[in-house]
C-alpha cells in the first residue's frame, strides 16, 4: 500500500516540515506514504511567472488566477487518479476525525496550498475541489493547515501508529474528549494521582475515566457535548 501526497504550493520548502521526523517520517521511508511537492510558480504566466491578479469587484489583496491554477492540476493529475483535491482555506468545512479516516481509506489526496486573498472560485468549481478549514482562526497560507491535514491522516494509515489499540479510545472517537492521563511519580510536589487510578479495579477505572471525558467535555466542549448528549439520550450524564 502506497498512500500518495501532492502537494501544490508556492512554498514546496515547507514541506516535509515535522513530516520529515518521528512516526510520519519513518512510515514515509518504510514507504508507506509518499509525498510530492510542485511549485504553483512553475505555472505562472509571462515573464514574471504571475499567478495572481487584482480581485474583481475591488477589495484588498490578490487572488490566484484560474488559468494558472487549471495549468497545475491538470498537469499534476494524471488520467484515471482518483484521489480528491483539497483546498486549505478558512472558508471551508472544518476537518473533522471522521474526514481524516476517510481520506487514510483512500488511496492519498492532491493539497491545493493558496496564499494571497485565495483562488478563483470558477476553478475550483469545475475541478470539484473540497475545501477544507482546519478552524476557526486565520493563517496566513494554507501550508500549515495541509501539514495538520496530512498529519491527522498518516498516522492512521495501518502500521504507522505506534501503538495499536490507542486509536479507539483517543480523543473524538467516541464523541468525547479524552480522560486525563497521570503517571509516576503517584504524589508529585503534593498533589496525589485519583486513587482510583491505583486501585487495580478495572471495572472502577473504566468508569471513572468516562465520567472524566464525560465532565471535561461538557465544561470545554459545549458542542460535542450536545451531540453526544442528544445522541446517547441518558439521563445519568451529568448535568443533561
Ligand atoms: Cl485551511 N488556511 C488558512 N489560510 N487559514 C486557515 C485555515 C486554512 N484553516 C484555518 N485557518
């Protein structure tokens, strides 16, 4: 299995980034993803390569022309390549767990990285680009967001996570967040682990762990809360 990357960017040299190391970079050079980086200038127009030009309508700033952004995807995109494009930008749908699952199942995805104001609309249109956000704040190109994107997806790809049964009871997989995690030393400049944690009851630990994620989620998380709420519809949650 070779999960593909390609990366369309006017700054191929932040990629591989954090990639490159740890758990990604070493799946990377067992050769369980690959990444391919094109610089969008490669595409620009006349003698200055440009890829950008005044908004119409007025406004600040430029926007990445479609012939340019066309010439890129078609030449990247071979006949028959299935993959979905995406387009890193603050107007799209946020990236949730379930897209990174689904993006791992495939067989890799083409990042569309804009700077400036952003892309002509009509190419993404006839290209069906998927837009995505990584959330509610602004960065100031989409490279950082397609490094999370890629990130939150190669480390579901199989065998690259180290240890195999975290990724059923991390963070979103059930609607919650994570319970809290302690270990040694158990009293630590005075404050003491929950004694249960030290109890051996794996039955009381279980449970004392999901009122945790249960708690923490309601008090930081009033969103995922409410889903998770209306979802399970109990009414021994705390505080529904
Ligand atoms: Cl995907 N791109 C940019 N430029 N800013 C963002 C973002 C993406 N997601 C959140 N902020």
């Amino acid at each position: 299995m070779n999960w593909r990357a390609t990366v369309l960017t006017l700054f191929p040299e932040m990629f591989p980034g954090p990639l490159g190391l740890s758990l990604a970079g070493r799946a990377r050079e067992r050769g369980d993803w690959s990444l391919q980086t094109h610089n969008l200038r490669e595409y620009g127009l006349g003698r200055h390569r440009a890829v950008d030009d005044t908004p119409f309508g007025g406004g600040a700033g430029l926007v990445m022309r479609p012939d340019v952004v066309d010439a890129a995807l078609s030449g990247v995109l071979g006949a028959g390549d299935v993959r979905p494009v995406i387009y890193l930008t603050p107007r799209g749908r946020r990236l949730t767990q379930a897209d990174a699952r689904r993006y791992a199942a495939g067989d890799g995805v083409v990042l569309l990285c804009g700077r400036y104001e952003g892309i002509d609309e009509r190419v993404l249109e006839a290209h069906g680009v998927e837009q995505v956000s990584i959330g509610d704040y602004v960065l100031s190109g989409g490279e950082p967001a397609a490094l999370v994107l890629l990130d939150s997806v190669v480390r579901l790809l199989p065998g690259v996570m180290g240890s195999e049964r975290s990724g059923l009871e991390e963070s979103f997989s059930d609607g919650l967040l994570e319970y809290p995690h302690f270990t040694k030393p158990a009293d630590w400049q005075g404050r003491a682990v929950p004694e249960i944690l030290l109890s051996g009851n794996h039955a009381a630990i279980a449970a004392w762990r999901r009122a945790s994620a249960e708690t923490d989620t309601r008090a930081r998380r009033p969103d995922l809360w409410a889903a998770y709420a209306s979802r399970t519809s109990n009414n021994a949650l705390p505080g529904t």
